[in-house]
C-alpha cells in the first residue's frame, strides 16, 4: 500500500516543475527536459491496489523534474517513504542539488564532490572508482569518470573553455555541398548508490531505510546535456520484481547504463571522427601539395592519442569497479535477505566491457593506424621533392663548374696579359693572347682527362685487389 504522506500533487500537477508520467511508452516529455539544466528524480513504488505477492508484480515510475533548488529541498522532505522501493536522482548541471542531498541523507561522500567540481580539461581525463562502504546495514559505493562527446557548434562563442578538444566537419548531403560542425567536449558523470539508513539509526529527513538511491550527477559545462537513463529497469526480463528483487535490480541497471552510456558515446565519436578523417583524407588527395595538411595531420594524432588515453583508462576502471560494484550489491543482498538467500552470479556490466576494448581496436585500426600512414606518406612526399630540388642543385652546380673550368685558364691569361711589367711595355698584338690561351686550354683539358683516366684505373687496381684479398682469406 502506498502511503498516504507522500503528496500526489508533487506527481500530478505543474509545482515549478516539469512532472510527467513515466510509464513505458511515455518519452515524450522526458526528451524534451533532458537539455535543460536541472534535477529529474524517478520514483519506484507498488500501487496500492497491486498484490506484492502476485508473481507477475512491477513497481510503476513517476518523475518529477526541478528548475530550482527550493522546489527540490520541499520534495525531498515531503516524499519521504517506506513506499518508495526504489529512487533516482539525476543532477544535470546545476551546483546547489548535490549539498541538498549531501543535508538530506547526513552524509559528505569523501572526495565526490571536489571530484566533480573540479573543472574538466580535455587533454587530461580521469577517473575514479571509491571503495564501497558497509556498515550498519548502510552500503554505498561511488565511482565517477570523464568522456567524450559531441555536441553541435555553437557559432559566435565558445562554450567550453577547457573541456573543448576538437571540432569534427561532416558532409551532410550526398554530395558534401553543405558541411556541418560538431564539437568535441570532455564531459563527466558521477554515480553514488546507497542502500538503508544514512543516519545510521539516528532520526533523520534522509529516505527510508528500505529505498535504494541512486544519484547520478551529470557535468557537461555549459555543453547541452546528453544523457538520460532508461526507465525500465527491468532489462533481464524477467517475469517477477519484488520489494526484494527490485532494489537489487535497480542497482545493476544504473550501473549497466552508466558504463553503458559511456560505451555509446564511444562509438558515437568514433564514427563521427572517422567520417571527419575520410573528409580531410579526401582533402588531401585532391590537393597534395599543400602545406596545411602535415600540421593538421599532427592535430588529429595528438587527438587519436587523447582519445587512446581515456580508453585505456574506462577499459582499467570497468575490469575494478565490476569488483566493487559486485561486493556493494552483495552487502545490500545480504542486508535485504538477512543473509538467507544467496545472490547468485551476477555479471553487472554484461558484454559492455568487450565493447569497450572492441571501440579501442577500432579507433586504432580505424584512425590511429591511417593517420601515421597518412603523415609517413606526406613525410615521403617531403623527402622525394627535397630530393628532387638536390638533384637539380646538383645539375646546377655541376654547370656552373664546367663554366668555370673553361674560363679561369682564360681569365688567368688576361690577368697575366694585363699586368704593368717591362715585357708589355710595347703593348703586343692580340694574336700573342690566342696563341698563349689556345695551347693553355689544350693541356689543361688534357690533363684533366689524363687524371681522370689515372683515376679509375687507381680505383679498378683497388678494387681488384680488394677481390682478390677476400677470395684468398675465404
């Protein structure tokens, strides 16, 4: 049965809220809220004209969502339940709804909150994963982490000072006349699951001892929102979910989808970069002599190495927070059941964590590995035209020596023949000028082909000789 000090007017009607019906099929509203800052808070519960005990038993949801922190503070007290199986509490941008909670249930949540409110740099992410805590029948656990997404260009400012990495150009029409900008942001989520009494036994306004909670803190800046959790928590499908069942289920599906969502918006950028990389591909090939493309080559790879970063570091955390988040619901399990019933084999993230390492293979094979092709073939490139700029160097130098090979015997005559001494006193004829630099030329082009000649015969005779000194040592 539902209590009756759980107002309906806070589910029903519009309290400077946004307060729609959830059932499945009713998505309508939801999407429409989900780009506005703001807190959206989903409630579980059994009607109270539903039998607990019938075996094809569902909780129903209702969500609420709060523009201001007043209207949040009034609801969190007023909607305190034994009723309410099951909660979630998602926190979309906004700074004043995580100390409400943090009043609320009496507890600090360590170092979440720096955390999260530490600004998000695009060239650094992190992650962290806290150790569950089990006391007194409370468990919580805490995990937050950085990731990618996109976001369409806002022209004329820049809405993301730091978390702002890249921007990805896409053809929209098939014959890539009209060209649309998304860009790159880090942004963050922070999940905090608790189960039983905050207080530990002290009376409190906190939420009841029998509600799971899940808060989940959505940062993006001053990006628009991109996430929302899917309201049917029932994604093994099964056929019954109890008071006992729910809450333990519930949990697994906040997890699936935190980690989930990240793995999305994995593939998501990954395509996204790939058509990016095709386009400025196709850029080069049609005009391989600019110089912009090598800088923009290296742009993108510091890019690819960023995104290689933070996919070791979710492949890292998914392998210990699976660990951690099995031990957190296994105490709320034990807590429930009275450690009479076991939990049985719970894998909380299913085929996620493969998907994850399958989107680190892609964005190697799919960018890492074209990009270093692309930037070893502009390097080649480089490399033949500074060869072939040497080689006409050299074709230009070696004209020029002939040049000067021919005329400095000529020039030397001249000198001599223009010097102030006795013997020109009677300023000769010009014929002694031929006949002196027509010989001089002569010998010097003999001699120079006799040297040449002496010269590869030296080195035949080396050469030889060298031959012949290996073939008598072997």
């Amino acid at each position: 049965m539902v209590s009756e000090n759980r107002p309906a007017s806070w589910y029903d009607r519009d309290h400077g809220t946004f307060a729609t019906d959830q059932r499945p099929g009713s998505e309508t509203q939801r999407n429409s809220n989900l780009a506005s800052p703001g807190v959206s808070v989903t409630d579980w519960f059994y009607p109270s004209d539903v039998d607990i005990e019938d075996r094809d038993v569902h909780p129903e949801c209702k969500e609420v969502d709060f523009m201001n922190d007043r209207s949040f503070s009034e609801f969190l007290v007023q909607t305190r339940s034994d009723d309410i199986v099951s909660r979630l509490i998602h926190i979309r941008n906004v700074p004043w709804a995580l100390p409400i909670i943090m009043g609320f249930t009496g507890r600090k949540y360590g170092s979440f909150p720096e955390w999260m409110a530490a600004p998000s740099i695009a060239s650094s992410p992190r992650e962290q994963v806290w150790r569950p805590f089990h006391e007194n029948g409370y468990s919580e656990m805490k995990f937050a982490v950085d990731y990618f997404t996109t976001h369409p260009k806002v022209l004329g400012r820049n809405c993301c000072p730091t978390s702002y990495l890249t921007d990805l150009k896409f053809g929209i029409y098939a014959q890539q006349r009209q060209v649309t900008e998304s860009r790159v942001c880090l942004q963050k989520i922070g999940v905090i699951c608790f189960s039983g009494d905050p207080s530990g036994g002290q009376k409190t306004d906190g939420p009841a001892s029998t509600t799971a909670v899940a808060v989940v803190v959505h940062d993006s800046g001053v990006c628009p929102p991109d996430w929302r959790f899917p309201l049917d928590v029932n994604w093994r499908g099964e056929a019954r979910l109890g008071p006992k069942e729910f809450p333990h289920r519930f949990f697994e599906h906040i997890l699936y989808w935190s980690i989930r969502g990240v793995a999305q918006r994995w593939s998501g950028l990954i395509r996204s970069s790939q058509v990016h990389y095709a386009r400025f591909e196709k850029e080069i090939f049609s005009n391989p002599e600019s110089e912009a493309s090598g800088e923009e080559l290296w742009r993108l790879s510091s890019h690819w190495n960023v995104y290689n970063r933070l996919f070791t570091l979710h492949i890292h955390m998914v392998d210990y927070l699976e660990a951690r988040a099995l031990r957190f619901l296994q105490g709320c399990w034990e807590d429930r059941t009275n450690g009479k019933d076991s939990m049985g084999e719970v894998k909380v993230f299913g085929g996620v964590p493969k998907s994850i390492v399958a989107g680190q293979t892609e964005l190697m094979q799919g960018l890492v590995n074209p990009t270093m092709n692309m930037l070893d073939m502009i390097y080649k490139r480089v490399a033949i035209r500074d060869a072939r700029q040497s080689l006409m160097l050299n074709e230009s130098l070696w004209r020029l020596s002939w040049i000067t090979f021919i005329f400095l015997p000529l020039t030397f005559i001249t000198g001599i023949f223009g010097m102030n001494v006795d013997t020109f006193s009677d300023n000769p004829s010009i014929k002694w000028w031929f006949i002196v630099a027509v010989p001089l030329m002569v010998l010097v082009l003999l001699g120079w082909f006799a040297f040449r000649h002496f010269y590869v015969v030296v080195n035949q005779a080396a050469i030889k000789r060298e031959r012949s000194g290996r073939g008598i040592l072997s």
